[in-house]
C-alpha cells in the first residue's frame, strides 16, 4: 500500500473534512505495554452515538 496516504491527502485537500479525536481522559503507565493513553469513556459514549446517529458531536472549547 505503499503511495496510499499523500494521495488520499491530496484526494481530501479543500473539501470540508472535520477530523475528531476520542476524549481523552488520561494516561496510565503499564508493565505490559509501557505509557497508555485511557479514554473519557462517559465522552466517548457521547461521541460515538453522535457519530452512530450521523449528527455533529458537540465541540470542545479550546484551552
């Protein structure tokens, strides 16, 4: 697959494309896999029935 990602970059350039992240809720450091990242889950509930339903996902305020 090599190739894939600058063209699909270029395939998405001057659309309107909203790009989101799952809430993130903390980290957490692991014997097995070293520092994780640890979802907000009561956000990413939130989130992913937002998505789920196709309605737009309420904004965060930026810091």
């Amino acid at each position: 697959m090599r190739g894939t990602s600058p063209r699909l970059g270029q395939a998405l350039h001057g659309t309107d494309l909203v790009t989101i992240t799952v809430p993130v809720g903390g980290f957490k450091d692991t014997d097995d896999s070293g520092n994780v990242l640890l979802w907000d889950q009561s956000a990413a509930t939130r989130l992913f029935d937002t998505l789920a339903t196709d309605t737009s996902p309420v904004r965060a305020p930026h810091p």
